[in-house]
C-alpha cells in the first residue's frame, strides 16, 4: 500500500532559528530521506514552501474565486510531505516516527487511494 | 430427517456461530481487512446452514463448510460488485486458503490478531470495544449500542467508521513485536475491561444486556488469556474480572437493595470464581512482571481474604493502591485510593486525599467522588458537608438501589 506522510509543524519557528539548527534539521532530514530510499520504500516527496505564499481556488457556478490561502488557518502548517511503499498502516506509522517532523511537529498518515 | 435430528442441526449450526464466530471473521478477513465483507458472507453462511443441515445433517467440519460457503458468497459478491481483475485475486486467495485449510485441518485461529486490530491505536478508543464484541462475539449493534447507552444508529455508524478505516488504513492482522507487545496488548485488554465495567455497573438495571456484557467480557478475557499464555497481565485482568463476578449475588439483599463491599454477606460469594481468580493471579505473579490489572486483582484478592473470617487487611489495600494511583493516574484510582487510607489511616488521611483528586479535575461529575466524600465527611462528623456530597451523588446515580441505598444514608445523617 502507499501512504503519504504530511508533515505538520509551526513554520513560524524556522525564522528564530540559529543556522545550525537549521543545518542539523536539515541534516536530519537527508539521514530520513536516504534510509527511505534504502529500504526501497521512497515514492515521493517533496519540501514546501511556507504556508504564507499558498493559493487557494475554487470555481462555484462557473466563476472561479482566488483567495489568500493558506486553506485552513491552523497554528501548525503543512510543510511538506513523503509519499511511501509500506506492507501496512504499522509499516508506515514506524515510518512516520522516524521523520524528524513528527518531534517538533505531528505526522499525518493517509492510506493513498489505489486508482 | 426425523424432528429431533432436526433440532439437533439446528443447535449445532447455533452452537457453532457462538464458539466460532470470532474464529471464521478473523479467518475471512484477514487477508484483505475486509471485516464487514466477512461478516456480511458469515451471516449468509449461517443462514445457509440453518436451511441445509437440519436436511442433509450437520457436516463432519461444520467450521470447514461455513468457509467454504462464506468464501462462495464473498466471490460472488466480488464478481457483482468490483471489476474483473480484482474479482479474480479474490478467487485465487479464496481457493489457496482453502486449500491451506483442507490440508492444515482446524482452522487456524487468527483471533488473537484481530483483537489487535480493534484495539489498534489508529482506532478511536470509544469504538474498540464495541469492535471487539462486535467481531469476536457476533453481537449485534443495536444490543452493543443498548449496553453503551448510546442510540443503535450511532453505534451502528461508529462501527462502519471504524472497519472502513481498519480496511482503507491497512490496519495488519497479526500480533505485536515483542517490543511494541506489552503496549499494545494493554488496549485490547483495556477494551475488554471497559465492557466488563459497562456491564457490570448495568447488572442490575432493567435491561439485561447489561449483565450479559460482564460476561461476555469474561469470557474475552478468557480467550486473550488462553491465546497470549506468556502474558501476566492478561491473567490479572481475567482475575480481576472474575473477583469482581463472585461477588454479583452479594451485591443486593433479599429485597434488591444495595450492599456495600464491606457489609456483603461473603456466604454469597462465589467461592469457585475467587479461587479461580487465585490461582490465575498467583501463575501470573509468578512472572514478575507487574502491572495495573495484576494490582487491581490483587487489591480484589485482599477484600477476597474476609472469606476466610479474616479481618480486611487495609494498610496492605492502601499500598496496593498507592502503587496502582503511581502506575494509572486514573481518578477512579484515586477515589478508591482516597477511601483505602481512609480506612487504613482515619478519615482525616482519606479527606485529604479525595480533596488533593478533586483539585486536579474532572470529579465534579463523577458519581462515585461524591458518594466516597460523603461517607468520608459523615464519619468525621462533618453532617452539613456530608449532606451537600450526598446529594450530589444522588443526582448522578443512575441504578436505582444504589441511589436508594444513598438517599437512606442522607436520611441517617439525621
């Protein structure tokens, strides 16, 4: 099965941080992303930009409205995400522990729709 | 066929989906976590077999022909109802199984692992229990629902919620690490023990659900207990249960009214259930691996101990819940804790520890804070106070001896 990983976290704190907090989360994060690809599980992924430059569109009865995003106003934003081969949800949820997201964040786990 | 063999298949076909339920839905969805689908080819099944075996006798491996008539059904649901492709992986997995299990003999019991799924922490805590009672026993949502005291439709649809996501989320079947075990195997037990607290508090309410609730618990626990031998904790809850069972008849006097724990007459106690519960504890001691249900039988062991004319040791039940408040932090903990020092160490020691609960929260609407404090106030002479705390607890008493039995005592306050 795939699962996506939404890693969930206040954006805000990235602006405080000394750079070499910066460059050990960073660090962090290429150690994960690199055991995913060794253990062959790695689909997809990607950083995203803070949450402040989102759009948000919508078309109701043929006109199309564009708002400000980002879509919901939450005190922990979306920043970014992995997409993940697992055998089952305890595969992908020992997976999701090892994200240095989910210490300083939380992940969240969702089975991907088989089209 | 002759109307006794007749009844005879029908027992058996009754007997069967009561002792096998749990086994056949855990056999069937297994491989895809497909619970509801089981469920949905057992019944016809059952049906099935209601109509067949008092004809043409029961078979020689009544779990056997319910599978294979089950998968039948699940294949034809499949061709009916999803494409082509998918339709025919069900058919190969369905006739390898079969195969597995006409070679294997008895169906592999794969229960144990579907109680982890009901208790898997990506499961709302509410919901597990139900789900397990559901799978396991074959009980029905609005009887659940009833036992619960929420609305059949609710129940229903919680239910549905919860085997859509143990099948879209990919929820495994089977058993925990041994690292992750001792945590997950304390849901499942959690689960149990709330539907043996829900069934037992309603033993006696007009609906007789209730009552059969506590023993359905048990006789989960049982199961968990046969099937995770190694594990201390699920001998202490079954203990733990079983205490508490063989006290039901003490429980209310000749006229139905309610009898507190220490004026029970221990003559009606159940002397058969307490020393199973013994030796259960005593095996699981042995293991040296404490835990919460292992210290709360073992408190049930003490209050057990008066049936031998022994005086109730309550500096030792004060201990024991001192270790269990530590380990739980649960407010029913720390009441009953409160009410332990009470009597091992005078009222004062109680009171102050009810008082220190209370200032944590989350008591106000706690029936039995009320009730505790009350006694505790009115030992101490402290009548207007007492009478404040036993109205409260009144008021949120829903059995009526129970509430009978505390207006009496606000009435002896004088």
């Amino acid at each position: 099965m795939q699962y996506l990983l939404m890693i969930h976290g206040e954006e805000g704190r990235f602006g405080d941080m000394p750079k070499a907090d910066v460059e050990k989360m960073m660090g962090a994060y290429g150690a994960y992303t690199q055991a995913l690809k060794d253990a062959g599980v790695l689909r997809g992924g990607e950083r995203l930009q803070p949450s402040t430059t989102a759009t948000v569109v919508r078309t109701k009865n043929g006109k199309t409205s564009v708002l400000n995003g980002p879509y919901a106003e939450v005190k922990e934003q979306l920043g970014g995400y992995y997409v993940i081969e697992a055998a089952d949800l305890d595969a992908a949820i020992g997976w999701a522990a090892r994200c240095p997201g989910a210490s300083d964040g939380a992940i969240e786990v969702r089975p991907i729709w088989p089209m | 066929m002759t109307p006794e063999a007749e009844d005879a298949a029908r027992a058996a076909a009754t007997r069967v989906a009561r002792e096998s339920y749990g086994k056949l839905v855990a056999f069937l969805a297994a491989r895809d976590r497909d619970i509801a689908a089981a469920e949905d080819a057992l019944s016809d099944a059952l049906a099935a077999a209601l109509a067949d075996w008092p004809r043409r006798g029961v078979p020689a491996n009544p779990e056997g022909w319910l599978i294979v008539t089950a998968r039948r059904r699940r294949i034809d649901a499949a061709w009916r109802g999803r494409v082509a492709d998918e339709a025919s992986e069900t058919l190969r997995l369905a006739a390898e199984e079969l195969e597995a299990a006409e070679e294997h003999g008895p169906l592999p019991d794969r229960r144990l692992a579907l109680m982890f799924v009901c208790a898997h922490p990506a499961i709302d805590e509410a919901v597990r229990a139900p789900l397990m009672l559901q799978t396991i026993l074959g009980l029905d949502a609005a009887a659940i629902a009833s036992a619960f005291l929420v609305s059949p439709a609710a129940m229903g649809q919680r239910l549905s919620r919860a085997k859509a996501k143990i099948r879209l989320a990919g929820a495994p079947f089977r058993i925990p690490e041994r690292e992750e075990l001792p945590e997950r195997l304390d849901a499942v037990l959690e689960a149990i023990y709330a539907a043996f607290a829900y069934g037992w508090e309603q033993a006696f309410a007009d609906d007789p659900r209730g009552r059969n609730l506590a023993e359905e618990a048990i006789w989960l626990g049982r199961l968990v207990a046969s099937l995770a031998l190694d594990e201390p904790e699920a001998l202490g809850l079954l203990a733990l249960m079983l205490y508490a069972d063989s006290r039901r008849a003490a429980r209310r006097d000749a006229a139905g009214r309610y009898v507190p724990l220490a004026e029970q007459d221990v003559g009606r106690w159940s002397a058969a259930a307490i020393d199973e519960a013994e030796r259960l504890l005593t095996v699981a001691g042995a293991k040296r691996r404490p835990g919460r249900f292992q210290l709360e039988a073992a408190i049930q062991s003490a209050h057990a101990a008066r049936r031998h004319g022994g005086a109730t040791d309550w500096p030792a039940i004060a201990a024991l819940y001192d270790a269990l408040y530590a380990l739980t932090d649960s407010k029913v903990v720390a009441v009953n804790r409160a009410v332990a020092a009470a009597e091992a160490h005078g009222e004062a020691a109680g009171l102050a520890l009810l008082e220190a609960a209370a200032a944590e929260g989350g008591l106000d609407g706690y029936q039995s804070y009320w009730a505790a404090r009350a006694a505790l106030l009115a030992r101490a002479g402290r009548k207007g106070e007492a009478a404040d705390a036993y109205r409260r607890a009144i008021g949120l008493e829903f059995d009526p001896a129970t509430r009978a039995f505390l207006i009496e005592r606000l009435a002896s306050l004088g």
